[in-house]
C-alpha cells in the first residue's frame, strides 16, 4: 500500500501542477511559443533530472537513496513551481518550470521513488503498484480540473490547494524507511503464467542494448501518435486534455494487472497499442472523430508507460549493480517523444511521410522486441553443478532439486535399464520416464540422456 501511496501521492501532485503551469504558460505567451516551452522544458529538464540522479548514485549509492536527497529534490521542485504560481516575471517562471521538471516526479526525485520500491516491493507486485498509483494520481487530476471547471488552478488559488498536497509528499518520503525491508539480493525471479518461478538470463550489454532501442522506437511511435491525433482528427468535439487522465487512468489500471500476471502477455499487449499508429492512419482517410481517438490514445498509452517503467524495474531487480536503471525506461521512452516533438513543431509531416516513418519503426520494432523479450524472460538451465569424488548420488540428488520420483528412475538408469524396464518396474508409461529423464537433464545441465550418465556414473551409494 506505502508503494501505491508513493506513486499516487507523486504523480497527482506532479501532474496538477505540471497543467497549471500549462495554464501559467498560454497566459504569458502566444500558443505556438507556449507549446514549444512546454515540451522543451517538460521533456527537456525532466530527461536531465534523470541523468542526474544517475550521476549522483553511479557515485553514491546511499546517497541517491537517502531522506535528504528526496527531500530536497522535492522542497526544490514544489519551490519552483509555486513560485510560478505568483509572479509576473516570464525569466522567474521559466526558470521555475525548469526546477519542477529537473527535480520533480518525473525528474531527479523519479529515481530516487522507483530505485526504492524497486527494492523494498516483491517484484510481482510492481505493476499493480505502478499502474493503480499512477491511476489514482491522473483521476485525482481529473477531480480537481473538474472542480476548477476544467482546468487546474493558477495564481495564489493554486498555491492553497497545492501546498496540503505537498505536504502529504513530505509525509510519505519521512516514512519511508517503515516500509517493508527486502533486499535486491533476495529478488523474486520472473514468474510465468502459472505462477512457477523460472531461472533468469543475466543481464548483459546486448540486452541492455535492444531495452533501450525497443523503448525509444515505442517512445517515438507513441509522439508519433500524439501529434498525428491532434493534425488530422476533428477537434470540433476534443476532449478536454485534462479531463483525458480519465482515460489515461483507465489504460494504467489493466496494464498493470496484466504485466504482473504476465510479463510476456504484458509486453506483448504493449507492442500490440504501439500500433495505434496504423489505426489512425485509417482515419485520417476517413470522416474523422477526434473524442474517441483521443481516449483510445490516453488508454493505450497506459500500457506503454507501465510497461516501459516495469521492465526497467526488473532489469534493475535483475543486477543490482545496475540500480540506477530504473530510470531507463522513463528516459528512452521521454527521449524518443523529443526526438519527434520538437522537430514536428517547426517542419511537420505529411501524411504520407508519417505512414513511411510509421511503417519502417514497427518493422525495426518486431525485429528487435521479441529477441529482448526472449533475453530478458526465457528460463535458463542451473549452471552444471559438477560432483567432486567424494560426493555420493544422494548428495547430488539434493544439489540438483531432483524429486523421489525422479531419483527412483535415475538409479534404474544408473543399472543399465532401458526406457521399457525403468517403467515396468516403475509402474508408469514410458512416456513418463521420458518426462522424467528430460526433467533431470535440464536440472543438471546436462546436453543429454548420456551426458546425465556419465555425470553420475560411479556414484551410486
């Protein structure tokens, strides 16, 4: 509960005040101008939030996880953002949005929340977690639009409202440290649909590698997405962007659950919303309608936020040298937004140009997602445990996890017998011993039937 708290109480303070800041901005300036602000700054100082948090613990790892560094990320971020709330001065409110971004929920502070309930919740929890807290966060943005009548509050109103909300986050870091302790070292391994825990391939550069590619190519099509939904559908009856966290929400709350039940149907489900793109595609051929797409674009966007956020959390999990990694997901998927955000603002694209650019990422993206989804999640055999002289059949049998059953069969192989007579005298099908013999090479490491003999020969007791 702490964790959903945490993430709740962060992203619906964050993302309130990151729409009044909005508000402050098409104040002050023309839209076009307020829009280029709003993403420069947003995506801009958020992304270099992150690399300092990476910095800070690639140095520090007790110091990235300290009270006073989420404290003070936080005391400088809700200080930015209140003091755009009440000034006229634009340098002070820029300035202002920067600090709130580069140290905010999504920014420096980002870090130091996911590093720690990366470590402290069981990993089959992350999802849900992530995913309800995010969506308590948006609909509690929803609530407070609505009750402002349809947009987050600006000037000293906003700084009423906002500051209990502070405080509750000053709250939660304080107490952080109540929380249920749970080493990284103990990490729970993936589960697979059944529930059964299954070996995890280590984490290596390549891996590491198609995470990054396949997230920033997700990132890229998600903008893609964004901006083709606002130049080619009927904004005549568009959805407040506000009151859309409802849908948002909505998407959050599925993705999460499912991720947790599965990571290989959670990440699947996720490619699959990455080609909402295709969709459209279509209509912008056809008479077009922009409420619908804009709620299926905030709903299928929940999917590609849990899933970015959870498979950087268990690659974390996975190596603890590589905590800081938590923030991966966030980064790359922020960082492909940039890369066709800020330049569709001065030279946008045809429609044309968009299906081409659509069509050749989500090619690269098949090629790419399922080798990582493989990497990431297949089971591996144990690493070959090799038998010293002095080690008996018993003593083995325990080392490699191998059942009564299948103990009863190895030492029938062990005496020369055939298939038939391991289950005649056994009392099961063949195809039974089969299951078994199979069971017991992957628990040894065997490469076969004979390789598993010549392992244990001379070693019966």
């Amino acid at each position: 509960m702490y964790a959903i708290f945490v993430v709740a109480t962060g992203f619906f303070w964050f993302g309130s005040a990151y729409f009044s800041y909005n508000e402050v901005l098409k104040i002050r300036f023309d839209p076009e101008t307020a829009s280029v602000l709003t993403t420069s700054l947003t995506y801009g100082a958020q992304m270099l939030g992150i690399l300092l948090y990476v910095w800070i613990a690639a140095r520090s790892k007790k110091r990235a996880e300290s009270k006073f560094m989420m404290s003070l990320s936080f005391a400088l971020s809700a200080a930015g953002i209140l003091g755009s709330f009440i000034t006229s001065n634009v340098a002070v409110i820029i300035l202002s949005g920067v600090l709130f971004n580069l140290f905010g929920t999504n920014g420096l502070l980002l870090g130091c929340q996911l590093r720690f309930i990366t470590e402290k919740l069981p990993q089959r929890f992350y999802g849900r977690a992530f995913g309800l807290g995010y969506a308590v966060g948006s609909l509690g943005t929803a609530l407070l639009a609505f009750v402002f009548g349809g947009r987050c509050p600006i000037g000293y109103t906003a700084v009423i409202v906002y500051i209990p909300f502070v405080l509750l986050n000053f709250i939660s870091i304080l107490f952080k440290d109540r929380f249920t302790k749970e080493s990284m070292e103990t990490a729970l391994p993936e589960h697979t649909e059944k529930g059964a825990p299954t070996a995890a391939k280590p984490v290596g550069k390549n891996l590491l590698l198609l995470f990054v590619s396949v997230i920033l190519i997700m990132g890229i099509l998600d903008a893609i997405s964004g901006l083709m939904k606002t130049a080619y559908l009927d904004t005549s009856n568009q959805v407040n962007t506000v009151y859309a966290r409802i849908f948002y929400a909505v998407g959050l709350i599925p993705a999460g659950v499912l991720i947790d039940y599965s990571r290989r149907k959670g990440a699947i489900a996720c490619l699959i919303t990455r080609g909402f793109s295709f969709f459209l595609i279509l209509l912008a051929l056809t008479p077009m309608r922009g409420f619908e797409a804009v709620a299926l674009f905030y709903l299928l966007s929940g999917f590609f936020t849990v899933y970015r956020t959870v498979t950087a959390m268990d690659i974390a999990r996975k190596t603890p040298k590589l905590f800081y990694f938590v923030v991966f997901g966030i980064l790359f998927g922020r960082l492909g937004e940039v890369i066709v955000t800020l330049p569709y603002s001065f030279i946008p694209m045809d429609l044309l140009t968009e299906i081409l650019t659509v069509s050749v990422l989500f090619v690269i993206l098949l090629l790419m997602f399922f080798p990582f989804l493989k990497k990431l999640y297949d089971p591996v055999p144990p690493e070959p445990v090799f038998s010293k002289p002095e080690q008996t059949l018993d003593e083995l049998i325990v080392i490699y996890g191998i059942t009564e059953r299948e103990a009863e069969a190895l030492r029938l192989l062990l005496d020369n017998k055939n298939t038939s007579d391991i289950a005649a005298a056994m009392v099961v099908t063949e195809g039974t011993v089969y299951k078994y013999i199979s069971s017991m090479i992957t628990k040894t490491g065997a490469k076969n039937r004979l390789d598993l003999i010549l392992r244990l020969a001379g070693k019966k007791n």
